[in-house]
C-alpha cells in the first residue's frame, strides 16, 4: 500500500515521450468559466499571447491553451477549482527565469501568469520579517529592506529579474550561500493555493516555530507541484556594515583551490567566493572593460562583509591567502561602482557563453568542499576526447559548481552521455545532482540516481495525496510511469 492512500506501483508504465493533454472540449468550458468568473481581461486565449508564455530560461517550448493573470489569492483559488473540475494542467509562472524547463506547460493546460501579484505588503523592521507576493523580483525586496538597514540574503545570479516566488519554487541558491544559505533558510510562513482551490497557510511570522510538521520546508523546493504560492513572509538580518571585494587571477585552478580551502581553514567565512575557469574567463573577457593579466587561466571574486575594522582585517587575511597560494594578481574593489562592475563580469557569464555555441547545458552539480578537486578532476577526465567545450564557473566556497556544456545540435548525444556519467560521479562523492535550479524536466531523468527507492516512494506519495488528479505543474520533477 501507498503511505496516503492506494497503492498506484501497478499503474501501467507510461512511456517518457508520451505527453497527456486535457480534452479539447473541457478545455473550451474551463476557458469560459474562466473568462465569466475572473473577467475577459484576464484570461487570454490567442496565439500570440499564448506563445509568449510557451517557454522558460531553457529552449524548450510547449504552447499553453489558454493564460490567465489572476490578481489576488482568491483569484488563483477560483483558477484552481475550475482546472481541478476539468482536470486541466496548470502551471504556475513568473519572470520565466528558470532553467530547468519549470514554467514550460509541457501538456498544454493554464498558464497562471503570476506577475500582477507584486506587492511588498509589509516590512517589519522589529520582527525581522517582510511578507510579499509571489511577484516581488528579488532585488526589489533587497533594496527596499536596505531602507530600514536589513538584508535579504538569498542572492541568485537573476535576482535582478526572478520573482521570490520563483525563487521558493525551486529553492534558489546564489553567491551568498556560503555565509548565509539558501531561499529555504529564510522562508517562515507562505499561502498556498492547493489543487482544488483550498487556501491554505503553512508556518507563522515568528523567528521561531516547532509546533507539528515542518509544512513550510515541504513546500519549499517543490517546483510547482504542490501548491501554488499567493503569500510569502521571508526572514530578515541586520545590513552588514561594511562589504569589501578581491579579485585574483591564476595561472591554473588548482591554486585557487587551495587559496578557498586557506581562508575557510582560518575561520573566515566569506559573504561569496566564486571561481572562474578559463572558458568562463575568456567568454566575459571583454565585458566590463576587465583587464585580464596574460597567462590567467582561473579566478576568485571574494566578499568579506561585517562590521568595517574586522573586515579589513579579515580581507587582509584573504588576500595573504591568495599571494601564498601563487595569485598573478590582485585587485581590491574600493568602492561600491568597482564592486558592481567586478560581480558584472560574474553575472555576464551565462549569456556570454552563448557566443561559443548556439546550445548550453547549465548543470548545478554541488559536492562537499572537500571533493571539489576530485569531481573538477573527473570533469577533465571525462572530455578528453570530446569535441565537446565545457566552461565550469561557481560557488566553490559551498561546493556548487556550474557546469556549462557548450555544444551543436549534432552532438546532443554524447552531451548526454557526459552528464549522465558526471551525475552518477556526484553521487558517488556524497553530492547532488542540483545544488539550486531543481529538477524540472531537464533532470527528472536522473532523479532515481540520487533518491534511494525509499525516498523516491515518499515523494510521489505525497505528490498524490496533494494533486490527485496530478495537474499542477505535471510532467515536472518526476518520470512519466512514477506518476
């Protein structure tokens, strides 16, 4: 038997290329009990409108049958109930920013245009906590707290354009994750709209709460398929007083390496410490008017924040790290305009990779600190050989790792066949096959290589017992046959 219910193992298997659609004739009845319950105006159903929402930060593309920009929760709440009726998929979307194909309504169904809900609905200074809907982009959240010298440390690398509740869905991560965590470790409370519509409120505004199950964590990371999110109440800390900024050049990735492992041993915790490879180095090379010194081959951009006499002392302590560890050259951000430019260069590497190729597989490997070498390592092992051109960047100070496989068309397959071997390589090491973009479509066929069968159960169980009828977000996370 199933842990909620009956037992679904004898389900015959659906083949993974198989996409189920609503039938067309309940989808034209859900489109106009849509259009007579939430207005005309927010419901589009031409294909122009329509193809603006079939895709995501991937290049994968589905077309949706219809889009509908709800405004409030009762909004998403009436959505809900009609698609539960009809049995229609919805898939829950915001700035489109993913790259695991999340927002992409791979079985047709409601597009739920999220971004009219993006109001900031109250900061607390004196609680710590500000609540927001589901639209709110990060870096406005970031900016408007800063008024009342707080923090909202979860920092993607889209946080100018990811909405928080992009960011919840999939438990974004970022270059603060070292010091500071991820979206999770700052998350208290949220309203979600089940899949027949039910309001429902998961956690409290306090700092601290242990009263039942942890619901909040559960929907945390859960990608759409278990609710969708109307209301969110973030945790906040004091504004650090001071961020100073160090940039240094290597002429291999080994020395860099052992600088990150030099300054953690002394008990220093950088607010980032981020490599550089020499592909990500020679994509950005000319963004930003960066001067590169000849013979660079890796770098590190290091954030040492806090209180201002410790942080210079700290970044004193940093930088002695880098010259011992044979840095070519160090550069010290001085002011607020020369920060900005050197995390520009950092944040300019995934478009800028697009140059090389017209194709890129962005995987999110993550791996204790201590394999980062070892898994570096079997990524150079494993394209020897290859025609293939991989660019690895990241957040090496928490063992994340961007890897970037630059391809054509024509070489899909042994793509595939590089990172189906990297994934397994991972596990071996005690790592993850996704540090911060989630699983999506791109990875649910590798999910089963992390998962024990144990965990594997549980999961779907509850992805049954929350939608039944499995319409929200279908085709996402998990294999086709799981469900």
């Amino acid at each position: 038997m199933s842990l909620f219910g009956k037992d679904k193992s004898t389900k015959p298997e659906k083949p993974e290329n198989t996409v189920e659609k609503a039938n067309p004739g309940d989808v034209k009845k859900a489109i106009e009990e849509l259009s007579n319950s939430l207005g005309k105006e927010r419901v589009l159903s031409n294909i122009e409108e329509r193809i603006c929402y079939s895709f995501d930060g991937t290049k994968q593309k589905a077309l949706p049958d219809v889009v509908v920009k709800p405004e409030t929760t009762d909004h998403v709440s009436v959505v809900a109930k009609i698609a539960n009726k009809f049995a229609i998929p919805i898939y829950a979307r915001g700035a489109g920013t993913g790259l695991t194909g999340g927002a992409v309504p791979i079985q047709g169904g409601i597009v739920l245009d999220i971004m009219k809900m993006n109001r900031i609905l109250e900061i607390c200074p004196q609680d710590l906590t500000a609540t927001v809907e589901p639209a709110v982009i990060t870096k406005h959240l970031q900016n408007e707290v800063a008024k009342d010298h707080l923090f909202y440390p979860p920092d993607p690398s889209s946080a100018d354009s990811s909405t928080l509740g992009g960011n919840v869905a999939e438990c974004a991560g970022g270059i603060t994750g070292l010091k500071y965590g991820v979206t999770r470790n700052y998350i208290l409370a949220l309203e979600v709209v089940l899949a027949d519509g039910t309001v429902m409120n998961v956690g409290r505004k306090t700092l601290k709460s242990v009263t039942g199950y942890d619901l909040t964590r559960l929907f945390v990371g859960s990608e759409g398929t278990l609710g969708i999110f109307t209301k969110i109440t973030v945790r906040l800390i004091p504004q650090p007083q001071t961020i100073l900024t160090v940039l240094a050049y290597y002429n291999n990735v080994d020395d860099a390496l052992h600088t990150a492992d030099m300054v953690i041993d002394q008990n220093i915790f950088p607010r980032t410490l981020e490599l550089m490879d020499e592909t990500s180095i020679t994509a950005v090379k000319n963004y930003g008017n960066l001067k590169i010194p000849d013979g660079t081959k890796a770098l590190l951009i290091i954030d040492v924040d806090g209180h201002e006499a410790a942080v210079k002392e700290e970044l004193s302590v940093v930088e002695e790290a880098c010259r011992k560890n044979n840095a070519i050259e160090l550069v010290r951000a001085n002011t607020q305009e020369e920060r900005d430019s050197l995390w520009a260069v950092r944040r300019s590497i995934s478009p800028a990779l697009f140059k090389i190729a017209p194709l890129k597989i962005n995987e999110d490997i993550c791996v204790p600190r201590s394999k980062i070498k070892t898994i570096l390592d079997k990524v150079k092992t494993s394209l020897e050989g290859s025609s293939i051109l991989m660019a690895s960047f990241g957040h090496i100070g928490d063992g994340n790792i961007h890897l970037n496989y630059m391809h054509h068309e024509d070489q899909k397959e042994e793509v595939h066949r590089l990172v189906t071997q990297i994934f397994k390589d991972v596990v071996d090491l005690g790592g993850t096959i996704s540090g911060e973009h989630g699983i999506g479509t791109t990875k649910k066929e590798f999910i089963r290589t992390e998962l024990s069968p144990g965990e594997f159960k549980i999961m779907t169980d509850l992805k049954r017992f929350f939608d039944p009828k499995n319409i929200l977000n279908p085709g996402k996370m998990f294999p086709a046959e799981a469900l």
